[in-house]
C-alpha cells in the first residue's frame, strides 16, 4: 500500500483531515504553544508524510527481513514492530526543528514531544489498518487468480484427452491400416473398427471426468494397444506387471494412454530395435504408491516437432487433484514417468 502511485495525494488529505480533526477537538495546542494555521497545518502534513515514508522504507525491505525471521513471523507484524521505531524518530524531528529554527517563546519540554508521538502513533495505527485491508484484499485476489487458472488448466485438460491425447496422426494411421485390413483380413478389420470404438467411446464419456479407476484405465489401454500392435506388430512390447489389488485405486482419465503414444512418438519402433514399455507400481509409504511408466531410450533420427502439452497436461493435471507437484519424470538409461495412485476418489471442486 505504501507504495500506491498517487500517495502524495492521499498524505495531502489525510493531514488536511488531521488538521480539522485536531482544530474540531481543540488540540491546537498540539506541540504545547500556538503556531500560525499554515505552518501548524505544514507540521501535521509533514509528519503524516515522514509516517508513511518510514512505512513505505521498512515494507520495501520487508522480503529480506522476511528472510532473516525464516518466515515464522507474519511480515505485518514485521513491518509494524519496525515502524513504531521509526515513527518515534520522525516525531520527534519536527519539535526539535520548531524549537531550533522558530522563535516558540519556550523552553522545551517533555509535553510537545509526548503530544507529537501520540499523535504519530495514532496516524501510524490507522495507516497499518489500512495497509492490512488492502494486503489481505490482494491476498484474497490472488487465491482466486489461482482458483481460475486452476480450474482453467482442468478444463484445457478434459479437451485435450480428445484434442492432444488421440491426435490427428494416431487418427490417420489408423484408417490407414483399416484400409489396408479390409481387403486383406475383414475378420481382423472387424475387430479393428470395434476397438477404435472403445477406444473413442472412453474418451467421449470419461472426458468430465477428474479420476477413473486404474481398472477401468487398463482396460481402455487394451483397447488401444490392440491398436498399435495391429500396426507395430512385434516391434511394440507393452508389460502389465500392475497387481490386481492395485487396480482399484484411480487415476486420470487417459493418463496411461498419452504416456505410451508419448513414448512412441519419441522412439524407434522397429524389429531391430523394438520398443519395451514396461507399467508397475512402485511401493512408497502406506499412503501413497506410484504407478510407473517406463520405456527403453531409442530416440529417432528425426524428432518429430512436439509441444509437450500431452506431458505437461498431465503434471497440470495432477498439480489440481493433488496440490502438489505430484508427478516424477526420470530420464537416464531410461524414461520414466511416475505417477500417484490415489486410494479413494476424493471431493474435488466443480471445474
């Protein structure tokens, strides 16, 4: 708040309210003798001002005093302990001034000074409450920022399981192979045509979904990997080594599904060099296992161009339903993606 672009107007009016106020209650006696209205009226506007500088001094110092304390005080009470001892010296600045410049006819004594604090104080307080309306009015904005980029990113996710997941080239290749089943084996085309249509009818009716069962999820994947193995034969090694009792935790819909196209999109698939993509679960503390998805590293000669939105949806994703960076990526000999299983389908804000 100190900080605000037109504070030297807001100071103007605040001393000029202070000046009223103090005339209205009779304290023209603020500094123990009478002065001349302008110059009584300059003196209360200079402390307001002197006030709010200290404050705007101390709040522009606050992120490395807020490291000093490792954040175990709150940075408004950090900036208002500060501030009472600045205020104490630039309340005192104009008495001494008045006593050394300007013929006030008396000695100096305790009482002006006294008189000057208070009323530093009490500007000082009414500033600070006003400085934690407004922290906590930007706090509150924030959050609801965030609530919006949040419930943004889950929507962008839910189309792209059908825009990104299931893309465009997975889409062509599979009518190609279709084409080239249809007159060589219609038994097999059949089949063909019938899980392409399990494999849509999933993202269709799962796309508003947050979680799904991992059964459920498995059970998809065949579908999709009957697919791919119509198209890469041998050369695509998929192995399930999820136990069953794992399967009734929940996941993302079509997380497993971006995961494989992702590590067919970046690697050889060849008999030469076949690509092994291996799923399992990794057994972590009693509350949280993790589904691991890992393939064997043979990138292709040519990149295809990428995004990265398949991966990155996916981390954004799980940052919503688990408020935290909850996905692991390890690359070495390796790609491996990990991924939390969650035990129960958990009450998740409407998207």
């Amino acid at each position: 708040m100190f900080g605000y672009r037109y504070r030297y107007v807001f100071i103007l009016l605040l001393g000029l309210y202070s000046y009223v106020n103090i005339i209205f209650t009779g304290g023209d006696q603020l500094f123990g003798f009478t002065l001349p209205t302008a110059l009584f009226v300059g003196i209360v506007v200079l402390l307001v001002l002197l006030v709010w500088e200290v404050n705007h001094f101390i709040q522009k110092q606050l992120d490395f005093l807020s490291g000093v304390f490792r954040q175990k005080i709150h940075p408004l009470i950090i900036h208002f302990a500060l501030s009472l001892v600045g205020v104490c010296v630039v309340a005192v600045l104009p008495v001494l001034l008045l006593h050394e410049f300007y013929d006030v006819g008396k000695p100096l004594t305790w009482l002006p000074i006294k008189i000057a604090l208070g009323f530093s104080f009490r500007i000082n307080l009414f500033l600070h409450c006003l400085n934690a309306i407004v922290f906590y009015m930007n706090k509150y904005k924030r959050a609801q920022l965030q609530a919006e980029v949040l419930k943004k990113q889950s929507i962008e996710a839910r189309f792209d399981a059908l825009r990104n997941q299931i893309n465009p080239h997975f889409l062509f290749n599979s009518f190609n192979v279709l084409s080239t089943l249809v007159y060589k084996d219609a038994d097999t085309a059949a089949r063909f045509i019938d899980q392409l249509s399990n494999v849509y009818r999933y993202l269709l009716y799962n796309q508003d979904q947050k979680l799904i069962r991992l059964k459920e999820e498995l059970d998809f994947i065949e579908s999709y990997l009957f697919l791919l193995k119509i198209r890469f034969q041998e050369n695509l090694r998929v192995i399930n080594d999820i136990p069953e009792e794992k399967k009734e935790t929940y996941i993302a819909p079509a997380t497993l599904q971006l995961l494989i196209e992702n590590a067919i999109k970046h690697n050889v698939v060849s008999k030469k060099d076949p690509l092994e993509i291996r799923l399992f679960v990794e057994n972590g503390t009693p509350e949280v296992n993790k589904l691991v998805v890992e393939n064997n590293l043979q990138p292709k000669a040519v990149k295809e161009e990428s995004s990265k939105l398949g991966l990155r949806n996916i981390q954004s994703r799980y940052e919503f339903l688990v408020g935290q960076r909850a996905v692991e990526v390890i690359q070495d000999t390796r790609f491996t993606v990990k991924i939390p299983l969650l035990k129960i389908h958990p009450e998740l804000p409407d998207a």
